[in-house]
C-alpha cells in the first residue's frame, strides 16, 4: 500500500495545483469573494493532505505491518475526497446542502492524524 499512498499523495497534489491555478485565474469574476475564499480552501486542505498522505506512505515503509498506517492512509485519502470535494461541489454548482458532507472530511482528517501517531508511537 506503501506506494499507491504515495502515487494517490502525488495526484491529489498535482490536482490541488492544477484547480488552485483554475481558481485563481478562471473563477475570478465568476464565484463571489465568499466563495473564492471557499474554493481556496478547499484548495489549501486538499494540498496539505496530499502531502500527508504522502508522509503516511512513506512511514509505511519504516513500518510496513502497522495497520494503523494503512487506517490512517485510508482516513486521510477519503478525508480529501468528501472535505475538498465537497467545498468545491459547493462553490462551483451553488447547492449549499454539499456543506454538510465536509465536517464528516474534517472528522476523517482528525481521525487519520490521531492514528498516525498513534501508529507511530506504537512501533517503538
């Protein structure tokens, strides 16, 4: 799982770069500032994940039995999906009810935090 972690951790930032340059440069003019500022986050979020992502699949390969890691990976790959994914569905169709998936990305964000370190404080 090492690696697929590390590939999704790639492709997600790529795409964070790719929609933050179409955010900045096609959007403008056509979402309000309040939901610019939405969009950005989404943006931001998706980007700094990606990297965690990334960082969990490179402990993967310090730790490869630890199935905390590979929850974490998990958590952390559908965190970005429902979290950013929703905040961009939000701003980009106008329907205000996709606000209600991104706490559950959030909570999947805290949860994949938590067990990072508790899968590496495990393995001592």
């Amino acid at each position: 799982m090492t690696h697929r972690f590390v590939q999704w951790a790639a492709f997600f930032a790529f795409l964070a770069v790719a929609l933050g340059a179409f955010g900045a440069h096609g959007l403008k003019g056509h979402l309000s500032e309040n939901d610019l500022s939405v969009y950005k986050t989404a943006v931001e979020y998706q980007m700094w994940h990606a990297l965690g992502l990334g960082f969990i699949g490179l402990l993967q390969e310090r730790l490869p039995q630890s199935k905390i890691l590979n929850w974490s990976g998990w958590l952390m790959f559908f965190g970005i999906l429902i979290f950013s994914g929703s905040l961009y569905a939000l701003t980009l169709t106008g329907i205000r009810s996709f606000g209600m998936l991104t706490p559950f990305g959030g909570l999947s964000f805290l949860i994949a935090w938590l067990l990072v370190a508790l899968g590496v404080s495990k393995q001592r």
